[in-house]
C-alpha cells in the first residue's frame, strides 16, 4: 500500500463506500451474494491500476487493514 498516491487511495475508499452491500449490515443488499459479487468485481478492477495480479483476497484484506488503522 505504500505505493498508492494519496488520489488513488481516496478514490478507492470512496469506490468501497459506494458499494454499502460490502459493509452496511443493515443494507437490503448485504446478504445479496451476486450483488457482493459485483461489488467486489468494481474494487477489483480498481485496485488493479495499481496492482495488476489483485484479486478478491487482496481487495479484503486492503480492506481489513483500513479498518484496523481507524
């Protein structure tokens, strides 16, 4: 993650709360798996600009490390 522009991370936490099926647990979406499934195909597809081979896992676990940081 060190080496994400400061744009790049924003952009990509602002994607991430975009998509509240990813984390409102009160979202009507939040327990729709095709609807997750597309969510996390968005933040993919962005955190490929900067990490070609990122994949699901490596969207969670960006994730999780957001979130213990807060």
């Amino acid at each position: 993650m060190a080496t994400w522009s400061k744009d790049f991370l924003l952009d990509f936490i602002e994607l991430f709360r975009q998509e509240e099926c990813l984390w409102r647990v009160k979202s009507k979406d939040y327990f729709n798996r095709s609807k997750k499934d597309s969510s996390y195909q968005i933040l993919i597809g962005k955190l490929q600009e900067v990490e070609p081979d990122a994949t699901r896992d490596t969207v969670v676990k960006k994730n999780q490390q957001f979130v213990q940081r807060v």
